[in-house]
C-alpha cells in the first residue's frame, strides 16, 4: 500500500503564495486564522491523516461493511479514528461558533479535507457529508431545528447523509415516490425507500441526521412538487437530546466496485417522522445546498486521489530498475536504470503531477470563494463569487474527478504487474475512485448544467467574470518574456472558448440536441483552459520567488517545468474536445435507437 505523506509544502503553496490566505483571511475578518495558527492546523491534520486514518485504509478495504440484523458495523479501526477525530475536534474547525465550531475558514478545512480523501476515501466521506447536512440546515433550518441538530453534528458526534436516490429515479428526481403526510403535531410522516445512500447507517455517530426529499399529497408532478425533511435515525427532543428510534432502517448495504468501507445503504423509511426544511415544494432549491458542497468535496476526491496515486507511481518509480535508458546508461552500478529515466514513466507521472498540484490550485480558488460567500459584508462581492462558484463548479467536479479516474490508471500503469496487485494498494485507488465520476451528478449532468443552464441560460453573461479575470493576468504579463509562451497559448484558448460557446448556442437555436451533443467536450475544454490559467499564475509566482533568491529553489524551478509540462503535454487535449464540437451532434443521433445491436 502507498505511505500516504500529506503534500504539505505545496498545500501551503496555494494557500499562503498563490492565493496569499493570510490576507484573504483578515480582509472577511478570520482574525484566528493566523499564518502560525494556519500552519499547526495543517502540521496536526498532516499527522492525523498520515498516523491514524491512513493505515487502515487497506484494511477497510479489504473487510468492508457488515450488516447484521439491521446493524451495520465498520470495519476494524474506523470507529476508534473516529472517536480520535472528534476528539481532536476536526469536525468543529469551520462550523459556526453559535453550534460550537470553531469559526475558522472554510478554505483551511478544505485543505485538511483533501488529505483525509487521499489518505482514506471511504473513511473521510463519513464526516465529509455531515458539512453538506449542517450547511443545509444552518441556511434553511428554523431556530428551533438548528437548536435541535447543529450542535451535535457540529460536534461530530451526531453524522450525517442526503437521501435523493431512489430505485427508479437517480438524476430524473422529479420521478420520487418517497411521501410525506403532515401529521397532527405539525411533523410529517415519511414512507419510501431511498438507494445508494452513503454513510446511511454505521456505528461511527450516536445519531444519523438524513436529508431527505419527499412528496407532499396534492403537491405538483415532477421536480416543481419536491419538499426537504430532516429525518432523523432516532428523534430528538427539543433540548436536542436522543429520544426515541425513529422508523429509519438500513435495508441492505451495497457490494460495490469501491469506497468499501463506506456504508452505501438502501434506507427505508416506514412512516418516520421527519420535520420540513425550508418551504413546501421548494425542496431542490434548499438541497442544492447540500449538493453544490458535496460537488466541489467530490472534486476534491479526484485531486486527492491523484496526488495518492502519484505518491505511490513516484517511489516505485524511483527503486524498480528495469533496461536501459534510450539516451545512456544513467545507474552504471546497477544492472539497469530505474524505470523513471525512461519517457513514457515520466509522461504518466507528470500527468498526475500537473493535475493533482492544478486541481488544487482550482480548488484551493474556490473554498475561498466558499469564504467569501460566508464571511463577506459586502453584498455585490458574495455575488460576484456566487457567480465564479456557478460556473466552476459543474468544471471543478467533472474534469478533476475524470482526470483522477485517469491518473489512478496511470499509477497502476507505472507499477505494470504489480499495480494490479491488491497488496501494492494502486488498484484500490482507481476502485475507489470511479465512483467520483457517477455521484452528485454524472459528468454528463455537470456538463448540462454547465452549458444549458448556467453558459446558454445566461446568455454568457456567467463566463464574463472569470474570462475578465484570464484577460487582466495575461494583460499584466504581457512584457513577461518567460511568460510570453503560456499567455499566448492562454489568450488564444480564451479566445476559443467563447466562440465555441457562440458557436453552440447558435447551433442550438435549431436543434436542442447540439448542447447534448457538445456538452461534456465543452466542459472538457473549459476545464483544461481553466488549469492552464492556474497553472500560469503557479509559474508567475514561482518567476518571482527563484527572482527574489527564495532558498526553496529546487521546489521553485519544479514548479515551472510542471507548469511547462501541462502547456505542451495537457493543454493541447482541449484542441481535440473544439474538433468534436465543432463535429456537431448529427452523427450521435443519425442511428436509430432501434438499430442499436449487438
């Protein structure tokens, strides 16, 4: 198994040098989060992750999750990391201080989260789908309701899940049949069965908070009739003390391709009481809530899972000698050279290289929006990040959790045979890792809702801001010689973009299935275009640092001809999604679907 080593250098790249978070973090008024304060949380959590989640992450693997007469039981370790885990209080790091967090940003929490998924993606889903939980009650909860829930969930001790999928509506939710009847007491009564619920029932929590959507009877058909409940494992008293078991049981739980140690649950619900969230048939409005943090988490998992699988491909890398270099002998005392001399090794490893230390620069971009949506005063800059967040969203998830699928591959490639061992751990990454692609959207979805709702819907207004933003960055270096050839192929991808975008919404004008059609090449080119600006602002930032005589020369100089690298090696992969588009949509739908065969 791979000896997970959290990246702390390069996570405080992004945070402190390239995203300068010290000064973000005093503008929205995080006086706690100081440069010392940021780095111990990021040291303790490197530890954690490294020292206690990590070694049993195989393990988990391997034995999965039981259920016995309704009881589902993790496997060996998971429930005393957890109780380690709440201990140290790590649940508690961005909550609010009202529930008793402890107020602190919720970009810090994002970099410790990225270390939890790359040392144990399955254990860091557990705690990663309460955040989307208390998100949705804080911002749509009653008082009453946020007395009730918040304090326990944000202490860690209580957990918990959103429950949408059901065995005959995954994205098409409109077509729930999940009911809710409003009873004497004003609570209501819910009775269906919901699939593919992650962490649903499990031994870590005292208590398991679902996020449910229902209908209510007489409400509208379709998408426009779903309502949101708190469902509760067992009912909670108004002082937010354990009453009695709720009718919440696990049905069975999910033999899967990956993320074994995490419960994936069938949960049935057998007229349990639940309490309405938000207003009745607004219930999509307040769970996208819960699902626009889980898609920037499951981004996340792609990111983290690369780095793992690279850490893992780069020291097997390094020790197995197999031929000789092309180029000459390079370890004359051995019987052949290490494998990374050869070219194909170090194509697949700066692959994973570029698009893990990209995706967390993307993402390191975007959990300070999250902050800026949380602690900004100033109404018109929560807008302008809302609307940043709305178009790199839907990008941030699909690309990073296709190119983690990718990459994981890449680090079973590396190790050949022995990749495809169990005992090496690289082929648990790619296992694990798939899923990514599927849940809180499909790339397909996330590429809909990118160009159809958000780019078209718009009328292109959404991509103003983040393209005027590319624009001023390649304006400010245009005199930068070492610059000269990233802003010139950056410009020239901007350029594209938004003619393609022209392009298909003129297209689509007189046939509807062009934006099907183009939709994930779309998001593709989008999302390769946005690295590439990340990555030129990475090496504008390191120009500077090796300019200045920084001692950390060697990581500086790295960071260039990475940044080379993606602009040579990655970037062009944008050119063949534009061919594709540009292919239209008439030779997808030109065979029947009757004359599908086999």
């Amino acid at each position: 198994m791979p000896e997970y080593k959290a990246p702390i250098r390069d996570i405080k790249f992004v945070m402190q040098e390239l995203l300068n978070c010290n000064k973000h973090y005093q503008e929205l008024g995080y006086s706690d989060a100081s440069e010392d304060m940021v780095d111990a949380i990021l040291s303790e959590a490197a530890k954690f992750t490294e020292q206690v989640i990590a070694p049993i992450n195989q393990i988990g693997d391997q034995q999965g999750c039981t259920l016995t007469d309704g009881v589902v039981t993790t496997p060996d370790g998971f429930k005393d990391a957890y109780k380690q885990y709440v201990d140290g209080g790590w649940p508690t790091l961005s909550q609010s201080v009202e529930f008793g967090g402890q107020g602190l940003p919720h970009s810090l929490n994002g970099a410790i989260s990225e270390m939890m998924s790359a040392a144990n993606h399955s254990f860091a889903m557990y705690p990663g789908l309460s955040h989307g939980a208390m998100a949705t009650i804080e911002a749509h909860g009653t008082d009453k309701q946020k007395q009730q829930f918040m304090p326990n969930l944000v202490e860690g001790s209580w957990t918990g899940t959103m429950c949408l999928t059901e065995a005959h509506c995954g994205t098409d939710l409109g077509m729930l049949r999940t009911k809710a009847e409003l009873t004497d007491d004003g609570s209501y009564s819910l009775t269906g069965s919901k699939i593919f619920i992650s962490a649903g029932e499990h031994d870590l929590s005292d208590n398991i908070v679902h996020i449910v959507i229902a209908r209510i009877p007489g409400s509208p058909e379709g998408s426009k009739g779903i309502s949101l409940f708190i469902v509760p494992k067992f009912d909670v008293n108004d002082d937010g003390t354990i009453a009695d078991r709720n009718a919440v049981s696990c049905g069975s739980i999910e033999h899967k391709m990956g993320i074994n140690a995490n419960a994936t649950c069938v949960i049935n619900f057998d007229n349990a009481k639940g309490y309405l969230i938000g207003e009745v048939n607004r219930g999509l409005n307040c769970m996208f809530t819960f699902m626009n943090a889980a898609r920037l988490g499951v981004a996340l998992e792609g990111t983290a899972a690369t780095e793992a699988s690279f850490q893992g491909a780069l020291a097997y890398a390094k020790d197995r000698l197999q031929m000789r270099s092309i180029s000459g002998v390079k370890n004359p005392n051995g019987p052949a050279d290490p494998i990374i001399v050869h070219p194909d090794v170090r194509r697949m490893l700066l692959t994973q290289k570029s698009i893990a230390e990209g995706g967390r620069a993307l993402l390191g971009y975007l959990s300070q929006l999250v902050d800026v949506t949380h602690a900004e005063k100033d109404a018109a800059k929560v807008a302008d990040a809302e609307t940043r967040l709305a178009l790199l969203t839907p990008i941030a998830k699909a690309l990073l959790s296709e190119l983690g699928f990718e990459c994981t591959s890449h680090g079973i490639q590396i190790l050949g045979g022995h990749g495809f061992i169990k005992e090496w751990g690289m082929e648990q990454l790619v296992r694990d890792t798939k899923i990514s692609c599927i849940y809180e959207g499909t790339t397909g979805i996330q590429a809909l809702d990118l160009l159809a709702r958000k780019i078209l819907g718009s009328k292109g207004a959404i991509l103003k801001p983040f393209m005027t933003d590319i624009g001023a960055f390649c304006q400010q270096h245009a005199g930068n010689s070492e610059m000269a050839e990233h802003i010139q192929a950056l410009g020239a991808y901007c350029q594209q973009w938004q003619g393609i975008t022209a392009d298909v919404g003129k297209k689509a004008m007189s046939n509807a299935d062009e934006i099907g059609g183009a939709s994930v090449d779309y998001l593709m080119f989008a999302g390769y275009v946005t690295l590439a600006y990340f990555w030129a602002r990475m090496a504008a930032v390191a120009q500077d640092k090796l300019k200045s005589g920084d001692e950390d020369k060697a990581f500086y100089q790295a960071k260039i001809k990475t940044a080379n690298f993606y602009f040579k090696r990655i970037l062009p992969r944008a050119k063949g999604h534009a061919a594709c588009i540009e292919g239209g949509v008439d030779s997808m739908m030109a065979l029947a679907s009757e004359d599908f065969a086999f």
